[in-house]
C-alpha cells in the first residue's frame, strides 16, 4: 500500500473506533447514580425545608401567647396572679420555657439595638456607655432567632 493509503486507511479506523457505541450498561450505571444522586439531595432539601416550617410555626404559636406571658408578669407584679389561677400561670411559663421560648433583657446591660427597642432616652454623668437602664417589656427568643426585641429606656452618657 501507498503512504496515502495508509493515512486514509488510519482515518476511516480512528472515526470507526470514536463512533463505537458506548457500554449500554456503563451508559445506564451513571444515570442510576445521576438519579441516585438527585434523589438524595431532593430528600435533604425537604427534611430541612420540613424542619424549617416546623420552627417557622412554632415561633409563629409563641409569638401568639408573648401577649399573655406579658399580662401574667405584670398580674405577678401587682399581686393579683393568686390560687388556682397561679398555678395555670406557672404551668405555661413552664411549657413555653420546655418548648424552647427563652425571656431576656436585664436592666442595666449594654444597648444592643439588635435586641434592644429603645422606647425613651435620657442621658446621666453615672453610666459610660449607653445603657439599657430599664426594661418595659422583655424581649423572647425561640432557637437563637429574637421574636419580640426587649423595649427599654435608654441612658447615655451626658
């Protein structure tokens, strides 16, 4: 055979062999393990989409019943939570308190305006930064994410 023969030869056998038709059993490997796959990341994605709405509705439930828990501190304040109806109060506290509703804001700490709303100001010659120097209503959290900020006076130095 010629030089040219053999060229042309070496390229029909090249096309032939690109051509070949792939492994149907290697072709149908990976689209098991491609769909393997996917449905494993849709699960994922639905258990934490599902987790997510949970919370999501459990906050919503608490935030519903921070008016009452609100009502009940000050009927304890002014005396009058008293008898059987005392024992209801404290049993809610407890619930929400197991469920995870967590009470913060303390008179005399540090303003934060990320979990503080500051209702009234005034300044003062006895505090060095701005100071959360009373409480009028508390503020809750529910799993690290704040329901109601805790609404205080504001004291900041003259």
């Amino acid at each position: 055979m010629s030089d040219s023969t053999e060229s042309v030869v070496d390229e029909v056998v090249e096309d032939v062999q690109v051509e070949a038709a792939p492994d149907p059993v290697a072709v149908l490997t990976a689209d098991l393990q491609r769909l393997q796959a996917e449905f494993a990341n849709y699960k994922k994605r639905v258990d934490r989409d599902r987790a997510l709405a949970h919370e999501l509705a459990i906050g919503a439930v608490l935030s519903e019943l921070l008016p009452i828990l609100d009502d009940l501190d000050r009927a304890q304040e002014h005396g009058e939570l008293e008898g059987g109806f005392k024992a209801v109060a404290d049993r809610l506290v407890n619930v929400t308190a197991k469920i995870g509703l967590e009470k913060f804001g303390v008179a005399g700490s540090a303003f934060d305006p990320q979990i503080h709303e500051a209702l009234l100001h005034a300044t003062s010659p006895d505090v060095t930064t701005p100071t959360a120097s009373e409480i009028l209503q508390p503020g809750y959290t529910y799993k690290d994410r704040i329901l109601r900020p805790a609404r205080v006076s504001v004291t900041d130095p003259e």
